[in-house]
C-alpha cells in the first residue's frame, strides 16, 4: 500500500533574503516531519521531499503563501516507505549547476511543449511544420542507462556542467531539426533549452514538467525503460510506482540500494 506522497517542483524566480527564507524552509519541513531536500539560490527553488499526504499539502499550503511561490507546480508521485533520510536546505549559487550564470530562466524561458504535442509529434515523426523531431537527453549518462525516450540523443554527459561543451561540439547535428530537449522534472532541459537558442540552434523546446510529467499524462508511449531519481526509489516506472519496494528492505539493503 503506498503510503508515502513524494513531491518533487522547482521555479526559477528571484529570490533575496536567502538565509531567511532558509530557516522558515527548514523550519515548516521539519515541523511536519518531512525529508528530503530543498535547494535555494538567487535564481530560484528547487525541492524533492517526501512525507504524510496531509503533511505535504499542508506544507505546499504555506508555502504558496509566499507570492513568490504562488504558482508553484508539483509532480507527485508514491511509495511504501520513506525514501530520503533525512532533510537538508541549502543555499546554493545555481538550484541547478551549469557554471553558465548569465543563463537566467527567470529572465525569459525557451518555449516549451507538453507531453500530449511531443507523443502526437512523436507519433508523426515531426512537428506541426513537418520539421524532423528529436529528443535530446540532458541528464547524466547512468539515468540515461535506466530509461530514455526512444533514440533520443544521449551525449554520455556525466554531469550537467559538461552540457554546454557537448552541445557546441554537436551543434551542427542539430540543424533542421525541431529539438526537444528533456530531463527527469525539466528544471535541467530548461536551462538547456536557453543555452542552445542562445548557441544558435534555431528550433528548440523544452519537455514542460520533463520526464514525470510526461509519465503522468503519457504513460510510456516512446519511452525505454524508468525514470532514475535521486532517493531510495532508484527509478519510477511509467505508472510512477517505485522500481524498490523501500518498505520491504532492511536498513542494510536501503544504504545499498541509495549507492547503486
């Protein structure tokens, strides 16, 4: 029985006041007994917690009260047991390292596309000008190996911050192609998304929401395989069920199970 609600979101918009805003965050997370980690920069927010289905409502509650985070989308998915140990609030130069600060979504986003247009495109083979369609992977080479989109390209990074040097380096292979850039909730293909316009590639869009979102209203149309995440789970499936029973592990197995 899934009792555990998983929640994972991220926005870019400004933020001051960052130590602040960092005890309150802690504060309403702990207080409600949630875990996980929830990241903070000048550029925004970036979160993955986990907890009671009431605690985390009430906890997404308060913090839309703060205007900032009003509009603040979350990806939702279950699990049996807690997958993360413990919580940590961090402040952070970037909610996602790219090493490239004048990338600033919270500036102005690269157009993005929603699940259904990419597997009607997809499904079509191309756009809705007849451009050629691909999907470009923008997560480490090992969450690649768990499950991507069907030949979608997989530059083997094994980091983001190597991103814009593989780009630049593939750049012309890009030409003529509507490019669709993906990553597991979009906080990483949006910020890619940004440096290849800005690189000069004509045609690009971001996954809306990435790879979770896409599994929510898709389900695994195109797509090889799990969704890797960063907590005990390891990997969701497309009907976002967790690819580890956690609950059904003992201490020894999860301290193996989150190394890989």
């Amino acid at each position: 029985m899934m009792q555990i609600l998983n929640i994972a979101a991220y926005e870019f918009i400004a933020l001051v006041g960052l130590p602040g805003l960092q005890v309150a965050l802690r504060d309403a997370a702990q207080s409600r007994a949630l875990r996980g980690t929830v990241l903070l920069a000048e550029e925004g927010i970036n979160l993955f917690l986990a907890g009671g289905s009431s605690d985390i409502h009430d906890f997404l509650a308060w913090l839309r009260r703060d205007l900032r985070f009003a509009d603040l989308e979350v990806k939702q998915s279950w699990s049996t047991a807690q997958p993360f140990r413990k919580l940590l609030v961090k402040i952070k130069p970037e909610i996602i390292r790219m090493d490239h600060p004048a990338i600033r979504p919270s500036a102005g986003r690269a157009p993005s596309v929603d699940a259904a247009t990419l597997r009607r495109w997809l499904d079509a083979g191309h756009d809705d000008s007849g451009r050629p369609v691909v999907t470009l992977d923008t997560r480490n080479d090992f969450e690649a190996d768990v499950g991507t989109f069907r030949k979608a390209i997989d530059w083997r990074i094994s980091k983001f911050t190597e991103f814009p040097q593989a780009l630049l380096a593939h750049r012309e292979e890009l030409a003529g192609k509507t490019v669709v850039s993906f990553c597991t909730g979009g906080i990483r293909c949006e910020k890619a998304a940004i440096f290849m316009r800005e690189a000069g590639v004509a045609h690009v869009f971001q996954l809306e929401g990435g790879i979770l979102k896409y599994f929510e209203a898709e389900g695994h149309a195109h797509f090889d395989g799990e969704c890797f995440v960063f907590d005990e789970r390891r990997a969701v499936d497309a009907a976002l069920a967790p690819k580890v029973d956690i609950g059904a592990l003992s201490d020894s197995q999860r301290g193996q199970t989150v190394k890989g």
